[in-house]
C-alpha cells in the first residue's frame, strides 16, 4: 500500500498539467478535460454520505481566467449512477465538485470524497496548459490561505512546500499575467519557512509596480502589502497615486463611503449619502464588482431607506427601489416595515405603499444572485435563501392586505408562497385562513387549518376556528382535542419526546423570594412535590410576548392540575415605571399568568436576581428563556421561541409529563 501511495503521489507531481483527484468507484474519473469542453458526470453515493438519498444535484468550483466561479449542475439518476452534463467555460482551468442532497433549502448532506475531494485541472483545446492551472491547483487546496472558495474541505489542506511548488510553476508557465495572481504569490512567500520575507517581498513589490499591465487592483494590492509590512508611509503614498490615476475607482468609492459615516447630523448623513450614490452609481460598479464592495452600497441603500422611512418620506424611497438588489431589498423590508408593523408602531394604512413596493420589486429580484456573496454561496444556494425571506416579508404583505380588507389583492400574494413558506409564520397563517374565509372558500380555510396542525404551526385563535369548522360537520365539539393529536405526525411528537428527554439535567434549584404582581411573595422553598415551569421575559422582548399564545395554552391545559404551577418572571427591566407597564401590558392582552418581578424586595430594584440565580446553568443572558423545575430541582431549561404556539404548548407539556411519569 505504501509502494501505491507513493507512486501515486510521485505520477500527481509529475504531470506538469492535468491533476485529478476522485474516488474509484464513487465518480467517473475525469480524464483529460479541456476546457470548453463538455464532460458529462457520473456519481454513485455507494457507501458515502448521500446513499439512499432520492434527489443529488452538485455545487460546482470553477477557476475561469483567473477568477473563482460557483455553480450547480442538476443529476438525474439512472440505473447505474446519477448523471448530468457539464459544460466547462473556455478559459477554465480548474474545476470541483461536491455532491449534495437538499431538502426545503437546507443542506442534509454532502460528499467532497471523504475530504479528499472530486477536483482536477484543465487543458486547453490543443493539449497545452491553461493559464491558473497550477495556481487554482494550489489555492483551492489551501483553504488556511483564503483565496479560493470556503467550505469545501474540511481538514484537508496541502503543506506549505506544496504551494510554494505550484503557484512558482504558474509563474514559470505564464509569467507575463504574474499582474493576476500577484496577491496570491505574496501570500505564498508570507507562508514560506526560513525565508527573509521582509527584504524580498519589498524587493518584489518594486518590481511589480513597473509591470505594464498593472491595473487599481494591482495598486492596492501593493499598498496593503506596504501596510502588512508596517511601511505605512509606503503605503499611504501609494494610496495617494491610486486616487489620483483612478479618481472614480475602488478605492475612491470606499474612502468616500467611509466619509460618509463621519457626519454629525442625520440631515448631513443624508446628503453625504446622496451625494454618494450619485457621484458613484451602482450601475458603474456593477459593470466591474469588487469582494466585500458589495456592502457599500447594502449599507448606503439601508441606511438612507430608513433616514427617509424614519422622516416618512416614502416617496424617496420609492426612487431608491430600482437600484436596490434582492439582498438589500429584503433589509429594508426587515428593518423597517416587518419590526414597525409587527410590533403595532405603524398602522397597516401607512404600511401598505412601501409594502407593495418592496415586495413587487423583491418577487421580480428574486433570482438576481444577490445572497452569493462573489463565491460564498452558488446561485441555487442563493435562490433559496431569498426564497426564504420572500416567503417572510410575503407573509407581511399579506397580514397587511388582510388588516385592510383587501382579501382579493391578498389572494394573489397567497399564490407566490412556497409550500414550506405558507406555513412559516402564525400570524401569517391566521391572516390567510381569514382571507380564505372572506373569499368564500372555507374548505380551502379548514383545509389551511388542518394542515397547520400537521406541521405543528397553530395558533389558538386558529385552533378556535378549526374547532367551529369540527363542530359544524360533527354536530358538537366532542372528541375535538383527540382529531387534533391524531392530526400531528406521531413520529414527530415522538422525536420531541425523545429530544426532550436527552436534554434533562439535575440541578439544585434556586433560592430566592420575589414579588407578585398581584400582591404578597412567591418563596422557592413552597415549591417542594411540584412541577414549576418559570417563563423569564420582558415587556421589551418581541420574542418573549410572541411566544406568551403557546404558553396561555399549556397554562390553560394545567389550569386545574395543583401539582403543576405557573410563573412567569419579568426581568432586566431598565424602566423605572416596569411594574405599572406591566400590570397595564397584561390587563390589555388578557393573559392569565402569575406575573413576578425580579426584583431585589429591600431595594425595589429590578436586579434580576432571580434570573442570575440560574444562568451559570444555561451560560447565557438571553431570553425569553423557560425553567422547569421537579421537587426544587432544575430539570429542564431552554431558549428563544421558533414562531410556534402549538409546537411550544406540546414542548412544555411533554416536560411536564415526562417528569410526572418519573418514579
């Protein structure tokens, strides 16, 4: 096996191009490929990560003149393999794959060839090398050097001395483009051991600098070299010819938007924003992008979109709209009408305009690439992500529509969710069951319904509706509760159980008195021979009060149980007035809860007491955050809300009854 591995390590050093690694047996072998040529893949998951799967695409990692590329490249499956055609670029000198298996947008698996990967050069058409053969042969295979792709190896990464071969044979193979890969030969030497890199990189920074084809990018990358090696005054002087030789290039675009963030006033950030977007327009960077300038105008686009929403001067950003990608469509969307209009700081009336702006623009944009980030995503990757946050800012738009009665215009809106989508928000499900209602289709309504409590995604105002619609057909609301169980999947509540279980612990519980809102003082030592399920929150929390439905439910559930108690503890308060906007917080929602303060009792103080008295246990400061407690003892604890009512409800009631069924 040794003499094998030898021998074949010698033959990949040997071959001056043309280099491939694939697993026998898991993948065609390359062969040969000349770029421009068509290669048609052949995979077969064996005994790897992707067996059994019923669907396998691959992400593919091209290095095309000298630039990174990713895309995908769907596979049919046939008898022996699944396959697909593959059509290479005419200056492609490298390409990998990855074979994947998706589901709903999230990755389930991945095969790279047990780390080893599916990758190999390229030829051209006569036979010869292809220019950045060698260099992407050595790049990819160095993740640690960050100037290929991420995420495709592991572990894997190839030493020092074999990088320092490879990028020193593109430089004897194609020295006259040394102006496109200069950074990447910087690096190289930066990684070479015993080696004067100081003196030499100086020396070949000269050198560099009178190369003829040498472009901004070549400048800077000089001048970041000059600040690498603390020679800042190198560095700044070359800066300064790079502004002079390109005064609308990237450097200028960055410097400029960097100045911008200097203002004193929003009225002074407006115009230096404006006077940004005008002097650099994206239509003249997008005819030559630059890594990480992208966020220059996602920061110059949000930024101003919410100065103008802040002002309410939506007709200024109507203007902006047209210039603004999926990406940073979906910001200002978030940022500015999701919180406000969720939260109830605006009206559905004020919402509605910019809401039916942004989402049209958005439906359009929706393929534009924008989440690829250059070579951090491949464009099937990026489609999904903006997939899924069309699918949010739809269910916005719709609740919107709804709250305005415009249930037809909503209808349409309702169609363009994906199948996941339609059920990825409550509030967004209430709102289309009522739109369904409306609109005269009750049986698509109780069918919404229905399926909401497949995917465990109801709501209590839905599972109401859902009961009137039971009763109508069965004459009375008896045996309601079990054709709802019998509704959820059994092998997901079983999944839950289990889960749970795995995450139980032992340990002592607190000790602390607090105040009720409701008068007098709750003791943790009453707490003994019972089951105690604390709720920590705050009137600022959107999540903590989004999740309090789901919990009314369980509360409700256990409401005659006297072995099970109830609390919920509001903290890190920094309003003085806390105990006043919370009484008059639960007097308007109707919740039935006993509500405490945690509070230092000498002092009136909201210290959080309480909540510090555990959070050496979860080792962190968020919430909303639920405690369950058996006998005094803490025995379960978990974090955050995942937009659920019913899925928390079934959450705390399977704790709950876990620990009752404990001897």
């Amino acid at each position: 096996m040794k003499k094998l591995m030898a021998a074949a390590g010698w033959l990949l050093y040997a071959m001056p191009f043309a280099h491939a690694q694939n697993g026998a047996g898991k993948m065609n072998d390359f062969g040969m490929l000349k770029a421009g040529d068509t290669f048609q893949v052949a995979y077969k998951p064996e005994d790897g990560p992707l067996k059994g799967s019923d669907s396998i695409d691959a992400v593919v990692y091209m290095y095309n003149n000298y630039r990174w590329e990713l895309s995908d490249l769907p596979l049919r499956k046939t008898d022996t393999a699944w396959i697909g055609q593959l059509k290479l670029p005419e200056q492609c000198a490298f390409v990998g794959l990855k074979f994947v298996q998706w589901n709903n947008g999230e990755l389930v698996a991945s095969d790279n060839n047990n780390d080893r990967g599916f990758v190999t050069t390229t030829v051209s058409k006569d036979g010869g090398r292809v220019p950045g053969a060698a260099l992407s042969w050595a790049l990819f295979r160095k993740p640690s050097l960050h100037m290929a792709p991420s995420g495709y190896f592991e572990k894997f990464e190839i030493s020092n001395e074999a990088l320092e071969l490879w990028v020193r044979k593109e430089m004897q193979y194609f020295p006259d483009s040394m102006h496109r890969y200069f950074d990447s030969y910087i690096a190289m030497l930066k990684h070479k051991e015993d080696y004067d890199f100081q003196n030499n990189v100086e020396r070949n920074l000269l050198k560099f600098a009178n190369n003829p084809h040498i472009d901004e990018s070549g400048y800077a990358i000089i001048a970041d070299t000059y600040r690498m090696l603390k020679m800042n005054d190198k560095a700044d002087s070359v800066r300064k010819r790079i502004i002079t030789l390109f005064p609308s290039g990237n450097a200028a675009r960055f410097d400029r938007s960097r100045a911008v963030g200097a203002s004193k006033s929003i009225a002074e950030m407006i115009t230096a924003m404006e006077g940004f977007l005008r002097d650099f327009p994206i239509k003249d960077y997008l005819r030559q992008p630059v890594r990480n300038q992208d966020l220059l105008y996602f920061n110059a686009y949000r930024t101003l979109a919410s100065a103008y929403f802040n002002q309410e001067q939506n007709e200024k950003i109507f203007t902006l709209v047209p210039d603004m990608n999926f990406a940073t469509l979906n910001e200002v969307f978030r940022s500015n009408l999701d919180a406000a209009f969720t939260v109830g700081k605006i009206s559905a009336e004020k919402a509605y305009s910019l809401s039916k702006v942004l989402i049209n623009e958005m439906i359009n944009k929706q393929k534009d690439g924008s989440y690829m980030e250059q070579t951090r995503y491949s464009p099937l990757q990026s489609d999904m992500i903006a997939l899924k946050h069309l699918d949010d800012k739809l269910g916005i738009h719709i609740r919107v529509l709804e709250k305005l009665g415009k249930y037809k215009e909503a209808l349409s809106y309702m169609a363009r969710l994906s199948a996941e989508g339609k059920y990825r928000s409550v509030l967004a499900l209430e709102a289309q069951v009522n739109i369904l209602e409306k609109t005269g289709n009750k049986k698509g309504a109780q069918e919404l319904l229905e399926n909401s409590v497949r995917k465990n995604m109801a709501s209590p105002v839905m599972l109401a509706q859902l009961k009137k619609y039971y009763a109508a057909k069965k004459g009375s609301e008896k045996g309601f509760d079990a054709y709802v169980q019998a509704l959820k999947p059994a092998a997901a509540m079983k999944a839950m159980k289990e889960k749970i279980r795995a995450e139980l612990i032992n340990e002592p519980g607190p000790v602390f008195e607090l105040e009720a809102m409701n008068g007098g003082t709750v003791k943790t030592a009453d707490w003994k021979d019972k089951i105690v399920v604390l709720d920590f929150w705050a009137t600022w929390c959107y999540p903590c009060k989004a999740a309090f439905p789901g919990m009314q439910m369980v509360v409700d559930k256990y409401a005659n149980d006297k072995s099970v108690a109830f609390y919920f503890i509001a903290t890190m308060e920094p309003n003085p007035a806390f105990r006043d906007n919370i009484r008059k917080y639960i007097a308007e929602t109707g919740y039935r809860f006993n509500v405490l303060f945690d509070t230092n009792l000498k002092l009136g103080q909201a210290d959080n007491i309480a909540y510090n008295s555990m959070r050496h246990i979860f080792q962190s400061s968020g919430i909303p955050r639920k405690v369950v407690l058996k006998n005094g003892v803490i025995r379960y604890t978990s974090e955050g809300y995942n937009g659920s009512p019913s899925e928390l409800a079934d959450e705390i009631s399977a704790v709950i009854e876990i620990l009752k069924s404990e001897q």
